[in-house]
C-alpha cells in the first residue's frame, strides 16, 4: 500500500494506516511517501512496520504516489490519500478476491462515504449518470483517494502522470488501464471513508484543469481525435463557468499552457479502445 502525505493531516494519516495495517486475511506492505515532508520525524510516529520516503520537494500528487511503488511488494498495488480510511477490516480481502475472480478488472474504485454521515459528492462516483452509489459499473475515470490494482496492470500503463502534479490523472490511468484490454470498474460494494471537504476553487486550479484536460489529450489520444476531445470540453467550461469570468480567465491561461508546454510521453491509445470504450458507454471525445 502506497500513502501520499505532504504531513498536515497527522491525526487524518494515522486513521488512514491503522485503517489498512487493521485488514483481516491479508498481508499489507505499508510505505507512506513525504510529498515536500518526511515521515520519519511523524508526531505520533508511524506504527512499527511502515516504511517511508521522504521527497525533498512536493513532486505532485501523481509523482509522489509513483515514487512510493518500488518500496513496497505483492501482486496487487493500494493506493491511499493521507485523509481517505478503511472502516471495513475486510475491504482489501474483498477488493482482491474481486480482482482474483475477475481478471478482466485492471482497477478498482469503492464507494466513498463521509464517516459522519454527510451527503457524498455526485463527483465521486465517476460516471455521467450518477445513479445509485451502490451501483457498480465499468468507468473512464476514478476518485484517486483510494485505488486498487493489480501490480502488473498498473507497471503496464506506466503507472500516474508525473507531469501533471495535480487534476486529470485518474482519467488517464483509466483510459490505459482499458488500453491493457483490462476495465476500470466502480465497486459500489466496497466502501472506503473520507470527509466531504469544501470543494473551494482557485485560479491555481482551474489553470490546472485546463492544462492537463489538453495533456491528457496530447499524451492519450489518436492525433485525429485530439482536437474533438478538446473541444468539447473547452464548450463545457465556458458554458459552465461563462458567469465566472476569473475563472475562465485562469481555465483558458491553463487551456494556452497545455498547447504550448510539453505534456511527456506520448502514448496514444489504440482504435480498439476506443471502440471498447464507446460501447462500454463513453468515447474518448466528451
């Protein structure tokens, strides 16, 4: 299990390793990677057991978690945010005997509910029609707080987008994950915990956004489709934000950098998953 702190949330962190070093029927390999913070120096310390990594500089979110995967071993990789818990003792027996009986799953995503009963953001079940949060069913994104995967799935999409350091790279470690010829399922019938915070947005953020919605297009999509990805979301957030001129003053400031800076490795995704991913239900232009 990979968790990624930057050491803000001590109590929140604790919670979250006691959470999976708690799980029954299984054996847990614990690294807490120190994104700009080193763990070592935690107060309280990190239980006996959990190893650590300490990034001299905030790499990013997706980088930091990258970093923690070399240090820890097993067939199957858990990623966990440092303010995201387990409150079932079972929930990584259940996620790998799901994994273990379904080979065609490369990713898993449980449900996400607030510990004190608040009222779930529709945004963390990654799917247009909401529905049900119990529901389970195939996805092109995932909530990145708490994410399961098989080792040899996760080393064959080449792993978190280091480039983008924050927003997007849940998308594109889907989308590769259906271009393994595996699926990105939400498993409604697994829960994980995590506190509904206030979803306050920044200029920072939305420049972001925009920046790596291209990237994510530049780096994953077939030349031809690129412009349509783009597209369509560039209509949506100026629909969306179209009474918020900062924010599209800051959204088109990031649209601009994703054109002109450099997104890393190229990786285009093949016709065939496009056409896997259109019939599971959403094409790679929306």
């Amino acid at each position: 299990m990979v968790v990624l702190t930057m050491g803000k949330r001590p109590e929140d962190l604790a919670r979250g390793i006691r959470s999976v070093l708690d799980q029954a029927d299984v054996v847990v390999d614990v690294v807490c990677v120190g994104n700009g913070w080193d763990p070592a120096t935690a107060d309280p310390a990190l239980p006996d057991g959990v190893k650590t990594v300490h990034l001299p500089e905030n790499l990013g979110i997706p980088a930091g978690r990258n970093r923690g995967v070399p240090e820890v071993g097993g067939d199957v990789l858990f990623f966990l945010d440092d303010d995201a818990f387990l409150p079932d003792a079972r929930f990584l027996a259940h996620g790998c005997r799901m994994l273990a009986e379904r080979p065609e799953l490369g990713l898993v995503q449980p449900r996400v509910v607030d510990p004190t009963g608040e009222v779930s953001p529709r945004r963390w079940i990654p799917r247009i029609r909401k529905g049900d949060p119990a529901h389970s069913s195939p996805v092109f994104s995932c909530w990145e707080g708490a994410v399961l995967m098989p080792r040899a799935v996760f080393d064959a999409t080449g792993g978190w987008a280091d480039p983008f350091f924050y927003a997007h790279e849940g998308i594109e470690l889907a989308w590769r994950v259906w271009d393994t010829g595996h699926v990105a399922w939400y498993a409604g019938d697994l829960e994980a915990g995590h506190p509904v915070i206030d979803p306050a947005r920044h200029a920072y953020y939305y420049r972001l956004n925009a920046r790596n919605r291209v990237w994510l297009a530049r780096r994953n999509l077939p030349a031809v489709l690129v412009p349509l990805y783009v597209g369509s979301w560039t209509a949506i957030q100026v629909l969306r934000w179209v009474r918020n001129p900062s924010a599209l003053r800051a959204w088109f400031g990031g649209w601009r950098a994703g054109w002109r800076e450099h997104p890393g490795e190229r990786r285009p995704i093949s016709w065939r998953t496009v056409w896997r991913m259109t019939v599971a239900g959403r094409p790679p232009i929306v």
